[in-house]
C-alpha cells in the first residue's frame, strides 16, 4: 500500500479553485519535489495530507500508523526547554539502553558471581543489538553536528527557545523534525533561511535519510540534490515528470512543444473543418443565386409579351432551364423556337 493517497481530490476555497480531480502517491522511499507558481497550490497539498484541508470531494489515505513531519517557513518551536534539551529528549529510549549499559558496566566492575557475571553478558549483548537497531551509538554526534550545521552556537544552545528569534526557533523546528525521523517528511520551503553550509548540511542528510518525503521548494540546485521525481501543480492538476528538477525542464519544455503542436494541428484541423463549413455555405449560397437568376430568367422568359401571347405553343416547347442559343431576349418567339425540340 502507499504511504499516502490521493484519489479524485478537489478542493475550492471560497473564491479559489485549487484543486480538481487531482491523483497522487506517494511510495517509501519517494522523494517528491512539489512545484507549482505562488497560490497554484503546494501548501493546500501538504494540509490535505496533514488533515488541515479537508477535500470537497475524492479521498486522502495515508498509510495506518505513518508517522509524518511537517516543516514550513512559520514552524517554530517554543517553550523554556533549551534547543539541547529537547533534542536529547528525541532520544529517550536510546537514552535509556546508554544507562542500563553503563550500570552493566559497573556492576561488571564490581566482580559479581559466575552465574551473575553470565546474566550480565548476556543482558548487555541484548543491549547492543538494540543500540544497533536505533542507530543510537551517535546521536549524540548527530545532535551536535545538526545544530552546528544549523548555525547554532553555544550562546544559543543553551538559552530557552522562547528567548531566541524567530529565525532560530524556525531552525530549531527544523533540526527536531529531521532528528525525530518520521517516515514521512513535508517540508515547505525549508531552505528559505539557511545559509549555504546550512543547505549543503540538509542535502547530506538526505543522503542518510531512508523515508520519503514531499519537499516544497522554489531551489533548483537544493530540488536536484535531493528529489527523484517533481509534482507540478498547474491548471488545478498534478502532472508528473520522473527525475530531478533538471530533467523536469527538459521534459516540460518536450511536453510544451507537444502541446504546442498538438494545440496547432488542433488548430488546423478547425481551420479545416471552418473552411469545409464556408465553403458549403458559399456553394449553398452560390447555388441558390444561380438558381434565383436562373428562376429570374424563366420568369423573364414566360413574361406576357406581344410574341408570347401570339404564339404560347411555342415558349412552352422550350423545356430546357438553359437560355436558348444566341438569344438575348429569350421571350422572343423566334429565339424560343429556334431551340424548340419540336
Ligand atoms: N484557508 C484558506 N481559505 C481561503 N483561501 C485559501 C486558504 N488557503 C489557501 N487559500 C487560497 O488557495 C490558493 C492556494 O494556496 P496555497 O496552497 O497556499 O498555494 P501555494 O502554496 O502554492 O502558494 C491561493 O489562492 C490561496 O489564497
Ligand atoms: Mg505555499
């Protein structure tokens, strides 16, 4: 099953239509760059996934028991904790395996019995295989190079987050989404205020990073480090390209000439047809004048005249609609007989 679902969804706020009819999936493993111009959409996606937005119609899944971090420009942390504490606090079941293992190690010290030094051994090897399995040997490292990374010096550490500004609060949120290691990562404009090591620290930690995510972001070099396909929001619809942001430019620019093509044999094919319609209309009309000149003559030709009334046999002899030969006046009782077939 995908980790999140999209089916059919279309969302209208009052004035705006964002969405219609919009499909998406989201696979492990996926790292999705979502692009789109300002108000075509991207945060009203992520709110959708987050339970924020709630469809007009169609379905959003995710996953049963999906743990997903949402991180946007206005995340910011807050409380009297320091940005230290509440790291380290991420860690509470690693923390606790580090001081069972450090009261093995003494009690070891302590030379117990045989029997007790067996228990030990054998309770600290079950405590290895744990730390491995949380990859909990260097959190604390992972901490430390995070904030430093972040731009985070001693001053700041240690100073209560509702004492710091808003753009270290906003990098503090930053830094407890990714150490907190959700299986889902919503990230909106991450990179809006960091600084180049800043970034290039957020790409390596991509390279770590074994869950997917959907990241929102207008840096092209950042979107081409890190995602393998890109979203684009347009015309109230998802359209999908495979690979990074350089490949998107190039299929969208294959799929705009297609388009265009496609837009100028549609254009051609109406031109066709519009021409066909004229051109019926035009015979329609030329047929019908030919006929009224035709009628006109007939008219002319059975109109009461001296020769006529004399000889009536005659203009009725000439059945053809065609004017007689070498006739101006075709009322003319001569002319007429002239092409009479009796
Ligand atoms: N809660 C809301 N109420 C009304 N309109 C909203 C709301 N949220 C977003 N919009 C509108 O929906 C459109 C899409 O917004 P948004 O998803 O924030 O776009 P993006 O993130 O691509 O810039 C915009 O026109 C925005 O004004
Ligand atoms: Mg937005």
């Amino acid at each position: 099953m995908s980790l999140i679902r999209l089916q059919d969804v279309s969302v209208r706020f009052e004035t705006a239509q964002v969405l219609r009819e919009a499909f998406f999936r989201l696979e492990p493993g996926d790292r999705v760059g979502l692009i789109g111009k300002n108000g075509s959409g991207k945060t009203s996606i992520l709110k959708l996934i987050l339970g924020q937005v709630t469809p007009d119609t169609g379905t959003v899944t995710l996953e049963p028991g999906v743990k997903v971090g949402y991180f946007s420009q206005f995340s910011e942390l807050d409380g009297q904790a320091t940005i230290s504490e509440v790291l380290d606090d991420l860690f509470v079941e690693i923390k606790a395996v580090e001081a069972e293992l450090a009261s093995i190690d003494a009690a070891i010290a302590e030379t117990p019995s045989d029997a007790e030094l067996d228990r030990l051994i054998h309770r600290q090897a079950e405590l290895f295989e744990q730390m491995d399995r949380l990859d909990g040997w260097d959190y604390k490292r992972r901490i430390d190079t995070a904030l430093t990374t972040l731009g985070f010096n001693e001053a700041h550490r240690v100073c209560p987050i509702d004492e710091l500004s808003g753009g270290w609060r906003n990098r503090a949120a930053l830094a407890k989404i990714l150490l907190e290691g959700p299986d889902v990562l919503l990230l909106d404009e991450p990179t809006n205020y960091l600084d180049v090591a800043g970034v290039e620290w957020l790409e390596a930690w991509f390279r770590d990073f074994r869950g997917a995510a959907i990241i929102v972001s207008h840096d092209r070099r950042f979107l081409d480090a890190v995602v393998s396909r890109i979203i684009e929001v347009e015309n109230f619809h998802l359209h999908e390209y495979p690979g990074n942001f350089g490949e998107y430019v190039v299929q969208k620019q294959f799929r705009l000439k297609t388009l265009e093509q496609q837009f100028v044999h549609e254009s051609e094919l109406l031109a066709f047809e519009a021409e066909g319609i004229s051109d019926r209309r035009e015979a329609a009309k030329a047929a019908s004048k030919n006929l009224g000149s035709q009628l006109a003559k007939i008219k002319k030709a059975r109109a009461p005249g001296p020769s006529t009334r004399s000889s009536p046999r005659s203009t009725a002899g000439c059945t053809s609609r065609i004017p007689c030969a070498g006739s101006k006046a075709s009322a003319r009782p001569t002319a007429t007989r002239s092409c009479s077939p009796t």
